[in-house]
C-alpha cells in the first residue's frame, strides 16, 4: 500500500471547489493508499476514516476571503520524506513548502490544477490596476517556478493544458475532466415543493447561484441586474447559496429579495429550488457548481470563462453575457422569465448534457491510474 501525501492551502471546513473536491475524492482514496492531509486548520473538522491529517495554524491576515496559514516547514519535512508519492492542490503556503520539500527529497510529486491562480487572485483583490497588474506578472512568474517542478499536471481540459504551455510550463500534463453524481443532482419532482423545503415562496421566481461570495465571482454585476429584473417582474428573489467576503455578505444581507443562506453541506436542494442559475464569473476553469446546476435540470446564464465555453452550447443548453455586462445579463433573465418554454427547453439540454460527458464522476479511478503510474 503506498503512502500517498496531499498538500492543500484549502480544506474543509472552508467551503470552496478544492475544499470540497478533496472532501469528495479522500475517502476513496483512502480505501488503496495510507494518505496524509496537510493544510490549514480552518476550525473543527470530524476528518476521514484511516486518514491522518496534519494541520497547521491559521494567521489573521485576510486576503479576499482567504486566511492563509504559515506552516511548519519541518513537519512538511517530514511528511514527504514518508511518503511514497506527494499530490499538491494549491501553490499557498501549504503547496509551496510541499513542492520544494518533494523535489529536494525526489519525490514523485503532482498537482491538480484547479485555478488559473494569476487570474484568480487578481480578480480577487480591490487594488487599482496598476497594482493588479504588478500582483499579476509576479503572480504569474511565481505559478511557473512552482509548476515546472511538478513531474506531472493534472488539468481540467485541453484549454487549461495549452494556457499554462503558453506561459512557459512545459511540465507533462494530462486532462483528467471533473463529474458529476447525476443521482445526486436531479431535477426536482416538483418545483413548488422544493421551493418549500427550503423556505421559499412557492409563488417566487428564484434566480441563484452557488459558490463562493467573492469579489472574482463578480456578484455585483449579478445583483444590478437582478435590481432591474426585479422592478419589472414583483415575485423573484435572488438566491445565493455561499460564503467569502464579509464585505459582500453584509452588502447582500441588506438587500430586499435576495437571500443569502451561506454555506451549505448539501447544496443540491437549493438548486432544485432554482428556476435559473447565474454564473457572473470573470474567471473560472471548469466550474463545478455550473456542472451540478445543470444536472438538476437548470437553465443557465454564463459568462464565457474557462471550460464554461466547451460544454455549454449558446441557444442550447444555456446562454452566456460579456463579463460585467449587468444591461446584457438583465435582458437574458427576463427574457427567460417571460419564456417558461425556453427555460424546459434549455434545462432538459442542459441535464442531456451532463448526463452524456460527465456522469458517473470518475475523477477517482482517474487520479488512482496517475498514482500507479509512478
């Protein structure tokens, strides 16, 4: 049985697509392989059957809606030099320290990439251009000194492949695509009884999203829409199923017709209680949520980000806006309040699709061939 290491800067309790990612792929993981967990300690956590996790304090600091830890550079030491093989996630701290620990003790080591991180934590930051800018060449630089020391990259698409090549990281890669539990995210029977079961008129029309409250997620552009669509059409809500910057939380919370109901263990029956899902996103690589949002039949709204563009088709299983476009997105969404059949129509291609390219999520089988491999 080998020892297989993760590093990860993101781990539940923290709710975010890494988090949850790990939350989905450990346990199975754990049934072939000893694996050990390094990541921060983001408060009380229950952890795995037959897993050990090393956690680490984190600082005060907030960086958007990030508190990054400072590990013990010793202890990551030490871990790598048990283990077998080592699979980071992030390139924070955490990921950092693990990568340069591996490859001085020439371990076979990984990442997936989850993010395009130049991109992302730009985005995330109120700074003024010139300082996004600066943040995003040294942020760049720094990706490509970290991931060309992986022995391989795990993307989720061709697209994310060629983008990383484009900046100079010739490291092998392989696309291993995120899934979806298709028994797990089904539409639900009845639209008005969902609503119920979690607190909502039936009478309403619920616009959401799913995902992290962050300034890269750009919700603001979702709600001046949302504020238009609302003066023409009285019964819609905005339902925002998520946590992040306490700033936009408290922006939202005081917000008429929006609710915000924070990080949620099971997130599918909010989006059963959808009748359309808004994806505002300025950056994005696969976007999980989008995926789980159209297995539960959704019609979606997108902007054209990440992998986003490859599985949706515009006009047939979802639409997309220009990104910060709030009078473009404003117009979809009455458009589709105004056409119950457009929205069956553009639901049903959406669940087909997620059905036929994503269902079943391998993921697991995938990354265990990867880890035989070495």
């Amino acid at each position: 049985m080998k020892n297989l290491l993760i590093a990860s800067d993101s781990f539940f309790p923290r709710k975010d697509g890494v988090a949850s990612f790990l939350n989905s792929i450990i346990p199975k993981l754990a049934k072939k392989y000893r694996v050990t967990v390094l990541a921060p300690d983001f408060g009380e956590f229950k952890g795995y059957e037959n897993v050990e996790l090393v956690r680490f304090k984190v600082m005060k600091v907030v960086v958007g809606d990030y508190s990054p830890c400072w590990p013990s550079y010793s202890k990551i030491k030490k871990k790598v030099k048990e283990a077998d093989i080592v699979w980071t996630q992030t390139i924070g701290p955490v990921g950092a320290m693990t990568v340069l620990a591996a490859k001085r003790a020439k371990k076979p080591l990984f990442a997936y990439i989850h993010s395009i991180e130049w991109e992302l934590f730009t985005k995330s930051l109120s700074l003024n251009r010139f300082y996004k800018r600066l943040i995003y060449v040294i942020v760049r630089r720094y990706v490509k000194f970290l991931y060309r020391r992986q022995d391989l990259l795990l993307v989720p698409s061709v697209e994310v492949a060629e983008l990383f090549g484009k900046i100079g990281v010739q490291t092998r890669k392989k696309v291993v695509h995120l899934g979806v539990n298709t028994d797990v995210f089904i539409p639900p029977h009845e639209k008005s009884a969902a609503k119920s079961a979690v607190n909502i008129d039936p009478d309403n029309l619920v616009v959401g999203f799913c995902g992290r409250i962050s300034r890269e997620k750009d919700l603001k552009t979702l709600y001046r829409a949302f504020y238009r669509v609302r003066k023409r059409h009285g019964n819609v809500v905005l339902l925002l199923v998520g946590s992040g910057v306490k700033d936009l939380e408290d922006f939202f919370r005081k917000k008429h017709s929006v609710i915000l109901v924070g990080s949620q263990e099971k997130v599918a029956p909010f989006l059963q209680a959808m009748d359309i899902y808004v994806l505002p996103s300025l950056t994005e690589t696969t976007s999980l949520s989008t995926l789980e949002a159209m297995s539960c039949e959704l019609p979606v709204i997108s902007t054209p980000v990440g992998y986003v563009k490859n599985y949706i088709e515009n006009g047939v299983n979802g639409l997309f806006f220009p990104k910060k476009d709030s009078v473009t997105l404003y117009r979809t969404i009455s458009t589709l309040i105004d056409n119950a059949a457009l929205r069956q129509r553009l639901g049903k291609n959406a669940r087909k699709t997620i059905v036929e390219k994503f269902s079943g999520n391998n993921t697991p089988e995938r990354i265990m061939e990867v880890i035989d491999a070495f």
